[in-house]
C-alpha cells in the first residue's frame, strides 16, 4: 500500500510538472515564433514598425549613423535591424524580451541605453508582428540561420 501511496504521488508530481513546463515554457516557445512568411502578420508588423521603431531604427531599417559608436553621452545610437546589423544574431526570445522590456532588462539597470519597453504601447501578438516584418527584410540565407540559432 505503501509503495502504491508513493508512486501515486511520483505520478501527480510528473504530471504537475510537465503541465507547468508545458504552460510556462512551451508555451511560451509557440508564441515567440517569429513567422516572417506569414504576409498578414508581416503587414502588421510593418505598420507598427513605421509607428514605434522607424523614428530611431530608421524607416528602412537602416539605423542611426555610426551605430557602433558610443555617443557623448556614454549610449549607443540605435542600431540597423537590417542585414548590416546584429539583430539576426539573437534569437526570438531574447528580441521578444528587449523590446517588449528594454534593453536594461536583458543587460542591467546600470546600462545606459534609449532603448525602452514598449509593453504599455504593443500586445505581445504586435510585437511579434514587428520582429516578424524585421526578419522578413533580412536575406533567405540570415533568416536560415536566425531559424536554426532558434533550434538550439
């Protein structure tokens, strides 16, 4: 009887368990892919993109000049979300967290940056679409290799 008592309670354990991880980070997974394919999401994404991002990341994508170089004032300029920028070089959560929490968020409240949130502004289902349109602009070949970081 004792032995059943455990292994009833293993089983409720490992079922609360994969519900949890399932709820928290499988889902989660779903919902952070970036569908560049998808035109009505693309379309979207675009609008918004021209309404929140264009006015610093530029209007096709292209960034502040000199993006790599510090200003006076210790921050970056905004850098290209295009093919000459590093945006492809991180994965869709990790674009999902900073423009949803800002880039102090990810790298630490100590770190000078202009880069905000815009979780009062986007849904999260808007802030897809904007990484959606961005990694529709990048060339088949970056957002092969964007989808298979993703993999990992």
């Amino acid at each position: 009887m004792e032995r059943r008592s455990l292994l009833f309670a293993g089983a409720v354990v490992a079922i609360a368990g994969s519900s949890f991880f399932w709820s928290f980070s499988g889902k989660s997974v779903v919902a952070l892919s970036l569908n560049s394919g998808d035109q009505k999401m693309v379309s979207l994404g675009s609008k918004k993109y021209q309404q929140y991002c264009a006015s610093c990341h530029g209007v096709n994508l292209e960034g502040q000049p000199n993006w790599q170089t510090r200003l006076e004032n210790g921050r970056l300029p905004a850098p290209p979300h295009d093919k000459s920028g590093h945006t492809w070089h991180h994965t869709d959560a990790l674009l999902f967290k900073i423009t949803k929490q800002g880039t102090k968020a990810v790298v630490g409240d100590d770190y000078e940056t202009d880069m905000r949130g815009f979780s009062a502004e986007l849904s999260d289902d808007q802030i897809i679409a904007v990484l959606s349109y961005i990694k529709s602009t990048w060339p088949a070949e970056i957002r092969k290799r964007h989808d298979q970081m993703n993999k990992r």
